[in-house]
C-alpha cells in the first residue's frame, strides 16, 4: 500500500534539507553542479548550462500552470517532494536522509503535484498518450488520478552509481508522485 498522507523530502545527510537548485542564480546553481559532478557525474546532467535553463524554465511553467488551476504558490522555484515513499529517490545520495512531513493541515494551495518527475512528464518525446503528461494537479486531484491509473512502478535502480534496469527507458526511473512544494511553512510543519 502507497502512503498518499505524507510528502518524503531525500536529501544529502550533511547538507541542509529543503534546498532547491533553481532558488539560487544561475550563476551560483552552475558552481554547485560543477562541483557535485566533480564527485560524482552520475549525479549531475552532462550539459549544465542546458540543463539549468531547462529547470529554470520548468519551474515557470509548472507553478504557472499551477495558478491556472487555482494554486497559490508563494515562492518562485519549488522545492520537491514524492506523495508517498520512493526507493529509487533514495539512491541519488551517498547517505541519504528523510524527512516525512504529514499532508493533513499543510496549505494544499501551496503544492502541486505531478503523475511522474518533471523531467518525464514535461517531457513530450515520452508522452505515451495519458491525460497525467504536461500537467500538474492539486492534491484531491492526484488522489483521483492515482486510483485511476495506481501509483507508478518504484524501479530499483542506484542512481548515484548509475546503475538502472536494462530493457527499461530512462523516463522509467522517474516514475513517482512528485510534489512541488511552494511555500516555506510546510517546512516547518
């Protein structure tokens, strides 16, 4: 059974949690991801600067669409989340830690979601004809969309050694609830 009551935030166990690369300038975001992929190159897309102006401009388009379908985000870049546990997430990280954040008396206005990781589901070459592609949803919506198509498969993978199935895409990997939260108080929650 999926858990749809609780966001999961990944992150590096000594770094800082709630971080989200499109919050920084460009500029800044370049700096880190050079250095990160010093470390390690599965981590980090092998073109930078294309892939920073394309999260930079995936990240307008999402909360856009999110206040076309009633959303109130705050902040200008989200910081992400999965509806629910996702083993594959875990493996983009050395040590990765976990902070699970109930869904009930969190401002639901403030988070979208998406059926599968931007990087997926914005992505129209992988568009394979579901009504999920290219859109973003509010939580009572994501609810309805899982019980319609179910919660995509968690894939083992090991992201940071760059270990994936063989026979599968790579938009295979993506597949979780992803949930963009745009307001610092879920943090705090």
């Amino acid at each position: 059974m999926h858990d749809m009551k609780h966001l999961y935030h990944y992150y590096e166990k000594d770094s800082p949690p709630f971080r989200s690369i499109s919050a920084l300038r460009f500029d800044e975001a370049e700096k880190v991801l050079i250095a990160k992929r010093e470390k390690n190159e599965n981590l980090v897309h092998p073109d930078i600067k294309w892939f920073l102006e394309w999260r930079y401009s995936m990240d307008k388009v999402i909360r856009d669409k999110f206040i076309e379908i009633g959303g109130k985000p705050v902040r200008t870049a989200p910081v992400f989340f999965s509806l629910g546990e996702n083993k594959g997430i875990s493996t983009w990280f050395e040590d990765a830690d976990l902070i699970k954040i109930p869904v009930k008396g969190l401002d639901l206005d403030t988070i979208s979601f998406t059926y599968g990781d931007t990087l997926t589901v914005f992505n129209p070459k992988l568009n394979t004809g579901e009504d999920y592609w290219g859109r973003v949803f509010k939580y009572d919506e994501m609810v309805k969309l899982i019980s319609k198509y179910g919660y995509p498969e968690d894939c083992e993978y090991i992201g940071i050694k760059g270990i994936y199935p063989e026979g599968k895409p790579f938009s295979h990997y993506l597949k979780y609830i992803e949930a963009q939260v745009w307001c610092d108080s879920v943090f705090e929650a």
